[in-house]
C-alpha cells in the first residue's frame, strides 16, 4: 500500500491558507506558554528575597538509588536554606509512592533531616503525582493556604499557576540548575506541559488520589522549636 505524501498547494490561494493553518496551530500552542509567563509575572523569588510563609512546598524530582536526584537535592537544599534563615516554618515535601520500592517523599524527608530541617517540621505527601495534583492536595489535603513554592526554574512558573488555580496564595523559588541534558530536555517538556496546566486551571479535575484532611501541617506548625533564623525573636 503506497502513501501518498502531502503536495504543496499549487494555487497561490491554498499556499495563503496552509500558511495561515500554521500560524494559527503555531500561536494557539504558545498560549499556555504565554498564560504561564503573564501571570507568575510578579511571582519568582530567590532564596535570598523569599516572602515569609508557614509552608513551603517541594515538588519531586526523581530518585536516583534511592536517594534524591541532583535536581531535587538542589530543591531541596533552598528549603533548607530558607529554614535555616527563619523564613518558613514547616516543608511539605510532595511527591511518587505508587509503589513499594519507589518513594520519593521519605527519601526527601531523610534528606531533609541531614541538612538540619527538624523531622517534625517535615510533613510528606504520598500520592503528589503531578503537580496539580500536589497543589490541589496541599489546599485540600493539608490546609495550605499560602506557601512558598520550590523546583526548578523551567518549571516553576507551571507550579506556581497551578497552585494559585488550586487556591493556594503561592510564591515561587526557582533553583539554579545546571543546562545539562535533564535541564534541557525539562524546558522542552514545560511548553508541551503548560497546554495541561491550562486545561487544569479551566477544568479543576480532582486529583489521582483525594482522600480525608490530614492534620500534618497544622500539627507541624504547633511542634516545639524554632528555626535558627527565629531564635531570639
């Protein structure tokens, strides 16, 4: 069976109006895109300059052996770091245990431990699959009202449209990373991701897995002991 491939339209008529298909596939696929940029405009922050919040939130990253990825000990380390400084209270670390030998919320969390965040203080969401699925949870599931948002920088502005649609008042910290292959193959992925995004901001599907309020936050949030940026105040 022989395929026929696709003729260039002969008359000047047709050429016009392919050009004119392509155009508008080509702007109807930057829209998303556009959306993501225009309204996390006044959003992005550093460590350096992150507002105070009860919560910060850390998306998952992958695990490699186990342990976090690079990418995510990197997130992992600014929620440290704005702990350390008194900045935020509680880490609400969100991301893949959907099966036995996979668990990237316990693996955040030891992580975490190590590099001087109380494990009280640490609160893990098992079932962030995606991240709108881990905003939804963290308004619905733990309370979060308002948190400080950690990833990557090509995906943090998805983070913080999407938790903002969920209804969460969200800053968002985007790491530094290096421009390896991960990194570019991430920023190529968030143009296909944001049409998603998009139609979750419109739609609001529940996530993969809802279930009953869970107290962790607020109890993370009454644990003794203050950050080493709080002492004296």
């Amino acid at each position: 069976m022989r395929i026929r491939r696709p003729r260039w339209p002969r008359t000047r008529t047709g050429q016009r109006r392919l050009v004119q298909a392509v155009m508008a596939v080509c702007v109807l696929a930057l829209l998303p895109v556009t959306w993501l940029y225009v309204s996390t405009a006044d959003r992005l922050r550093t460590t350096a300059d992150a507002p105070r919040a009860d919560v910060a939130v850390v998306f998952g990253a992958g695990l490699w052996r186990g342990e976090p990825s690079p990418y995510l000990a990197h997130r992992l380390d600014a929620a440290a770091k704005l702990y350390r400084a008194g900045r935020i209270k509680v880490v609400l670390v969100t991301g893949d245990n959907s099966r036995e030998d996979y668990d990237e919320p316990d693996a955040m969390r030891a992580y975490l431990t190590r590099h001087g965040v109380p494990d009280a203080r640490i609160v893990s969401d098992y079932a962030g699959f995606d991240t709108w699925d881990s905003c939804v949870r963290a308004r619905k599931i733990f309370g979060v009202d308002r948190a400080v948002l950690i990833s990557q920088g090509f995906h943090i502005r998805r983070a913080v449209a999407l938790c903002e649609a969920a209804g969460v008042d969200s800053y968002g910290v985007g790491v530094d990373a290096k421009h390896d292959a991960t990194w570019y193959y991430g920023g190529t992925r968030e143009v296909f991701a944001a049409g998603k995004a998009a139609l979750d901001a419109v739609f609001r599907p529940d996530p993969r897995f809802l279930g009953p309020r869970e107290p962790g936050v607020a109890r993370a949030l009454a644990a003794g002991g203050l950050p080493a940026g709080d002492a004296g105040r």
